[in-house]
C-alpha cells in the first residue's frame, strides 16, 4: 500500500471522527476551525468554536458583526490577528464572493489570514478538492518519515511540499481501497492531522504502533528525537509596562488600542497617567507576568480609587484625545468587548474587590 493508503486505513480505524467541525462539507464551519486551530490544541478550540457559531451562524453574520464583537469572543484564545483576519476575510467572501467560498486553493489564498496550508484544508474537507497540506504535524510526519534532518528554512519547506503534494492519494489509489476520490482526499487529509497529533508526536512519539513503521526513514535509523530538526530560536525582549487603572463606582476605564501592535484593536488600561493630580495616590500592586511569542511582558498596576469629578475628565480627555475609543465597564460588561487576558484576569479580580 502507498503512505497515503496506510494513514486513510488507520484513519477510519483510529482517527478522530467526532470533532464538531468534522462530518460536514460547510465551508464557513470548516474555515472557521482551521484559523481557530492554528497554534492553537483542540482541546482549548472547542468551546470558543461552539460560541462562534451560536453568536455568528453564517458568513453573512460574521461580516456584518462589529469588530468589537469578534474580538470579544476570541478573548482569551491569542494571537489576535486571527479574530481580526476572520472578520476581514469574511466580509470579502460576502462583499468578492456573494457569500460563497471560493473552491480552488488559489482562490481562497487571496483571503486574508488564508496561506496555502489552510487554502488546502478547506479546498479538501469542503469540496473534495484534491490538495496538499502542510502544517506542523504534516512536516513533522514527512520530515521522520524520508528521514529530512535539515533545518527549518524556506529550502526545507519546499521539499517537504514537493513530498507532501507527491504523497496525495490518486484517484486510482483510491478506487483501489473503495473510496471515491473525494472520499479518500478527506480521510488522508484528516489523518495526516490525526498521526501528528495522537502518535507522531514531537515527544515521545509511538512508533510501535504508527501504520507509517515499517518505512521510517527516522525510525530505522534510531533519529525520531532529532527530526523535524529544531527551529532557530528567537531572542525573546523584555516589555515593562505601566498600567493606570482608574476605579469608579464599582466600573473600571479601559481604552481601545491601536490597530497596530501588541494586543491591537483590544481594550486596556491607559498606560499613562491621564488624571496628574486630579487622582488620589495610587495603589500599587506587585508586577503581572506574561508570555507572547517573543516578549516577556511585565506589567506594573497602580490602582486610582477616583471621584466623579475625575471620572469626568477621564471622559472629556477620552473624547478629544483618544481616537480609539474608550469606556467604563463594570463586571457584567467585561465580557461585551475585547480584553488581553492578563488584563481581562485583574479587571475580574479588582471589580470582584470592595473599593
């Protein structure tokens, strides 16, 4: 048997088969999952899928949302460029595509957020579109199983692709094992995701009982530890920033940040004091870390306990200076916008607090 007919044999037999974006055709849903997935385990992308879909049912929905909202339901998932593309990349499919995704790879790789990988996955699980994918877990399998020990680069990728898109079951490949040729496109599809995910792991991956044993080219020379070779790593910096949190009538002030950079488009505490010596002296709390990609964040609050004469001024200096936007919320609206985790987690517990 080919590699691609081992994995669709141990797909239906081991596989995942009950995910809730599995066992439909619809590509809204199945676009939906595939951002939602990246860099990102099954097991956190699960409930946030299940409120998407309640709160936006359709492409249509989604594009006529406000970013606000999408950004709000996406808190606490990361990497919120994501929630931003998907809302941008479904007003184009409604505005470019009159509501329909487009079927060919190509088509879909001038939506924004959508690389070839994910264009791929959704041209196969949606269409039956015969494609090849390439995420971690499908360079990881390519990489131990014709025993690729090059480093990650650019050069790398394209023979990994070269390897992924030779392996892609044929249509007579699939007659051969009684499937359709789309059939046979999804169970492949779906399976290289699941081996990567369940056996080919990075650590500790199961050989003994992989259906891709008997012609690893990494097993059978004792290197599964050392393929996929290790990324570069990049320098990680340190961010020390200041928090001004202003306290009101059991509400806090939180302003929008800008489009670009750390947490864009996301509320958060001013990170200078807008008040001067209108405030009372601050409460200043001990130091919150928190880990992105390739920075440190330290953040440092200082707490303001404020009149309504100062909370005024907050609001007058918001409508002049602030182009974003910026407002009070109290603990039952902190969930009706967009909130950094950190920042989300000490808003909770400073509104959960006596003043």
């Amino acid at each position: 048997m080919t590699l691609a007919q081992h994995i669709i044999t141990w797909q239906h037999s081991h596989g995942r088969h009950d995910l809730p974006w599995q066992n439909t055709t619809d590509a809204y849903r199945i676009w939906l999952s595939e951002i939602m997935l990246q860099q990102t385990q099954v097991v956190t992308v699960m409930d946030y899928y299940a409120k998407f879909l309640a709160r936006f049912p359709s492409v249509h929905a989604l594009a006529n949302a406000p970013l606000d909202d999408v950004l709000a339901l996406w808190a606490g998932l990361g990497y919120y460029s994501r929630a931003r593309n998907l809302h941008h990349c479904a007003q184009q499919v409604v505005n470019e595509f009159g509501g329909e995704f487009p079927r060919t790879p190509a088509q879909l790789m001038t939506l924004k957020g959508i690389g070839a990988s994910t264009a791929a996955a959704i041209a196969v699980f949606a269409f039956g579109h015969p494609a090849a994918i390439l995420d971690g877990n499908v360079k990881r399998i390519l990489s131990r199983y014709f025993c690729i020990t090059d480093a990650p680069s650019a050069a790398t990728d394209k023979i990994l692709w070269a390897h992924a898109e030779r392996e892609l079951i044929s249509k007579d490949d699939a007659e051969h094992i009684q499937l359709s040729h789309a059939s046979a496109l999804r169970s492949y599809t779906q399976g290289v995701l699941d081996l990567g995910a369940t056996l080919c792991t990075r650590s500790k991956p199961q050989c003994h009982i992989c259906p891709l044993h008997d012609g690893c080219g990494a097993r059978e020379h004792n290197l599964t530890q050392q393929i996929p070779a290790a990324k570069a790593r990049t320098a990680v910096k340190d961010l020390h920033i200041e928090l001004y949190i202003y306290r009101h009538n059991h509400m806090l002030w939180l302003e929008k940040r800008p489009k670009q950079g750390i947490w864009a488009s996301l509320f958060s505490f001013p990170e200078h004091d807008g008040l001067s010596d209108q405030a009372a002296v601050p409460i200043t709390l001990p130091h919150i870390t928190h880990r992105l990609t390739h920075r440190q964040l330290y953040l440092h609050p200082h707490i303001f306990d404020i009149d309504a004469t100062a909370a005024r001024a907050l609001e007058e200096r918001a409508n002049t200076e602030h182009p974003h936007g910026a407002l009070w919320l109290s603990l039952d609206t902190l969930s009706q916008v967009g909130l950094p985790k950190p920042i989300a987690a000490l808003a909770r517990t400073l509104l959960s607090t006596p003043e």
